[in-house]
C-alpha cells in the first residue's frame, strides 16, 4: 500500500512535511519511512470517502477507516490483517496527529481508536538445543569465497539478536562504536521509544563479534567509513527484512523438521533468550532491564509462556 495515488496537492505536502518532522525529530530511518507510507493510506482512504481537506476530518472518519483496515485482505499473505500491523497503523495516526498539532492545525479531532490486544499465546520460543543447532549451522563448509564470512556474520547476528535480545531494529541499527569490547557492553541508542540501555554480552560472544568485525567485515565493505555492524553481500549496511533473510535460510540448513515448521523470526530470538534467561532463575525485573521493557508486565508474558510448556508436558 506505499505506492497509493493522492489526488490532492494539500495530502501529498502533508506527507512530506510529515516525514521531514519525523526525521528532525530522530526517529530511526525505518520509522521515518513506513509511518508516512501509513498515513498515506489513510490519506487515500480519505479521498474515497470525499474527504479532500485535512480540516474536514471527524471522529467518524477514524472509526470507518479502523472498519476498514479490519476487513482488507493483506496484499503479500492473503487473509486478513494482523493486529500487529493494525496497531502500528493506530499508532501512526496518533504521531500523525501530534504533527498537526505541533503544526498549529485547529479543529482536528484526537485519535480515539484503541489498540487491540494482542494474542500472547502464539509467541514461538526456541528450545536451548534448536539455538545450539543455528550456531552449528553457521559453521557450514562451502566452495564460495565469501561463506566463511557470511558464516561468521551469521553467528554475530545470532549473538545480537539472541545472546543480547535485541530488536529488529536496535540490531540492523547498531554502529561498531555500539560495541565496547573491554566493558562487554553493547550501548542500544535508539531502542523502543527513544530508550537507550546498556546489554552486556559474554566472552564466548565477544569472540564472535570480534572474529566478525576485525576478520572477515573488512572482506564485505566498500568503504572504510562504513559504521553499520551488518554488512550484505555487495558491501552494503543489511535491513532488518534482509537480516530477517538470512535467519530463515541459516533455519532451512539446520537438520530438524520441527525447527523447519517454526515461525522463526528475529524477534523469535529475543522471546528465546528471555524464555532460556527465566528458566535459569534469572530475577524477573534483571530480564524487564535486559530486554529495555517500559513495564514489568511486557516480561511477565514469558513466566506464563514457561506454565504453558509445562503444563503441555504433563
């Protein structure tokens, strides 16, 4: 939905200046390009409904648009969309409305839509041995010339995003300067909600980002001014989708049909370290500051993920 025509000037200017603020603002790069790409769909959704002027909005005209992200098919998977995806338009709509107002617009309507609860149930957790199995699979021999690269850049990105439970984001953002080797320390500017936190990381998974960054990134790069830790194939800083590629493709080497049939995301690696970190006794409130959650009842979810497999296990 991020090619949808605008036929009004008014819009298309709304979305520029709203992108720009965004950008001023600090957000990281993937915000600043899916939220306008967000309220540009509303802002279709508004030409439909005769709706050609941002001060002609109402109350109502939210509501309606809620209905109707409730009931279009999802363009890529087929059915409908997923609550994730609804809720993140609803938070766009709200940034999109304190743009307006910080712009001095008058008359506007607050966003009063409420977020739905998300199904906690369907998290997918790795076991210890299936994340033992990924770092085996990133050992994998090959003629390539680059594999052995690729190879050790796929066990620092299992480090960051499992070892260290970052996000999607806090990972394909981080810098080499994010790495403070003598501390162990990975320094997380831009997490959730502007938070920054320190995640401290071990030896054996200093080892592996070392191995990554002095031995085999320099063989990626084109230019020594690059600062991202992910590098791609043709020396370019990877995405989080791209990131997200790699993990599927280091899941289909691993021998494990059960591994196979997982939904295996990056995010599914900070849920398994969370879930590993609490069955080892680890402090629920030493895993909430681990994972850089504004609440303790976020890390909760984990201790009844673990009553859940228990109780499947008797």
């Amino acid at each position: 939905m991020r090619n949808l025509p605008l036929k009004n000037a008014s819009y298309e200017y709304l979305l520029t200046a709203f992108k720009e603020w965004l950008d001023i603002l600090g957000y990281n790069p993937q915000t600043v390009y899916n939220m306008p790409s967000m309220i540009r769909e509303f802002l279709h959704f508004l030409e439909q409904e005769n709706c050609n002027q941002i001060n002609q909005l109402k109350s109502q005209h939210y509501k309606d648009y809620f209905n109707h992200l409730s009931t279009r098919p999802n363009q890529r998977r087929g059915g409908g969309l997923g609550n994730v995806y609804i809720n993140q338009q609803i938070q766009a709509l709200e940034k999109f409305y304190e743009f307006l107002q910080h712009k001095g617009a008058t008359g506007i309507p607050p966003v009063t839509l409420k977020q739905l609860k998300l199904e906690k149930g369907n998290i997918t957790v790795l076991t210890q041995e299936e994340i033992k199995q990924l770092f085996d699979a990133a050992n994998q021999e090959t003629p390539h010339s680059k594999q052995e690269a690729f190879n050790a850049r796929d066990k620092a990105m299992l480090v960051v995003f499992y070892a260290c439970g970052l996000r999607r984001r806090e990972g394909a953002n981080l810098a080499l300067d994010d790495i403070n080797f003598d501390r162990r320390i990975i320094h997380v500017r831009k997490g959730k909600n502007y938070k920054e936190r320190l995640v401290p990381f071990s030896k054996s998974s200093s080892k592996i980002l070392q191995e990554w960054i002095y031995d085999y990134r320099p063989q990626l790069i084109k230019s020594q001014k690059e600062s991202n830790l992910f590098i791609g194939m043709i020396g370019k800083p990877m995405t989080g989708g791209s990131l997200y590629t790699r993990l599927k493709k280091l899941t289909l080497l691993v021998d494990n049909p059960d591994l196979q049939q997982k939904e295996v995301g990056l995010h599914t690696l900070r849920h398994s370290i969370a879930t590993h970190l609490l069955e080892n006794g680890m402090e629920l409130q030493k895993i909430q500051r681990f994972l850089g959650h504004s609440s303790l009842e976020s890390t909760q979810i984990y201790t009844h993920l673990i009553k859940k497999e228990s109780a499947n296990e008797l």
